[in-house]
C-alpha cells in the first residue's frame, strides 16, 4: 500500500512539473514598463530582458 502511495505521489509531482514547464510563453518587450507583473511570483520583478520578459 505504501508503495502505491508514493508511486502515486512521484507521478502527480511529474505531472505538475510538466504542466509549469509547457507555460514557457515570452512576451516581447521594449522596455520593463511593458512587461506584464502578473506573470512573476510575488517577489519577482517583470524585467525586459534582450526584447523578452523575464521575472528576476
């Protein structure tokens, strides 16, 4: 049973890497001023970074 539960616990780990991996959308920028913050964890900043948003 132990087993089963942490097999189960290895595949939902995975999967969740998975589905913040594929939302690896960029936006295109000009200067930090475009860059959207929503897309940051809180205590990221939205940069613009050679023309791309990054959260640094």
């Amino acid at each position: 049973m132990a087993r089963i539960l942490s097999l189960f616990y290895v595949l939902i780990m995975f999967v969740s890497l998975f589905i913040v991996v594929t939302d690896g959308k960029y936006v295109i920028c000009q200067n930090s001023s475009q860059c959207p913050r929503s897309n940051c964890f809180p205590y990221q900043n939205s940069k613009c970074v050679r023309e791309r948003c990054k959260c640094v």
